[in-house]
C-alpha cells in the first residue's frame, strides 16, 4: 500500500493549496472524502461478496458429503433390510415344516391355556375392596406419596382471640 505519513501529507496539502487556492480547497477536500468514502464501502461490499461465495461453496460442499453419506447409510440400510427379510423367510419356512408336526402343535395349544389361565388368575372377579383389604395394590403410588399420605398434619396456629 501507499507509505503516507505526516510529512508527505503536509506537502500534499501546501502543493493543492497553492495549485487550488483558498477558496476552493474545502469544497475539493470535501469532495475526495465523499470518493474515498465511497471507495472504501466499495471495497467492503466485494470483500463481504467474496467471503459469501467463499461460505456458499463450502456449505455446498458439506452438502455433497452429507448427501452422499446418506445415500451410502440408506444402502447399508437395505441391504440389511433385505438379509433380514431372507432370514425371515428361511425361519418361516422352517415354521411350516414344524407346524405340521403335532406335538408341536399340542406344545403350542399347552402353552396356550397355562397363558390364559394366569391371565384370568390376574384379572379375576374379586372386588377391589377385597384386593385392598388383603394387600393386593390395584393402584400403585410411589414411596414419597405415601408416606406424605400417611403423615402427621401439622397443627395450625389458631389462637383463641
């Protein structure tokens, strides 16, 4: 850049006070001002454009990468879909060839009543006062609640007049 330092300044301003004159030299001070002004938001205002730029093409660039990642997961993601569907198939196969086996189907029916036996223990017709009285929770609290359920009551201060 320009090396302007006092001593030139002062020259500069002496020489245009004679070429300009007096009169002259604040309008023409004034008006290079307004330029250099005007030059250096010019400036900025590419600097700031430039460095946009430079931000949208990184931002496009991480888009690429984070397109391509999921693109590369979303196969990943299928072709385990697929094997998993295979697997499934192949067990189903072997399912059918079981299922046509009778004592596994009368393993399967044994099973079937035990589960809907203890099912009906659990949801049986016994009121719940019933349950209440002989400890059987129908409602469950946790252990901070009851215990501010069953706790003293604090007396309150009422005086007699």
């Amino acid at each position: 850049m320009i090396d302007l330092g006092i001593t030139k300044l002062a020259l500069i301003g002496v020489v245009a006070l004679v070429v300009i004159g007096p009169e002259k030299l604040p309008k023409v001070a004034r008006m290079a001002g307004t330029l250099l002004g005007r030059a250096q938001r010019y400036i900025n205002d590419v600097k700031s454009e430039v460095s946009r730029e430079m931000e949208l093409d990184e931002l496009r660039k991480m888009q690429k990468d984070v397109h391509e990642a999921a693109q590369h997961v979303e196969k990943s993601v299928s072709e385990t879909w697929s094997q998993t569907e295979e697997a499934l198939r192949s067990i189903g196969q072997d399912d059918d060839a079981l299922s046509s086996d009778p004592l596994t189907t009368e393993i399967l029916s044994v099973k079937a009543k035990d589960f809907r036996r203890k099912k009906l223990a659990r949801t049986s017709a016994v009121p719940a006062w019933y349950k209440n009285r002989h400890g059987q929770r129908s409602h469950v609290i946790s252990g901070s609640a009851r215990m501010a359920r069953h706790r003293v009551k604090a007396r309150s201060n009422v005086s007699f007049f």
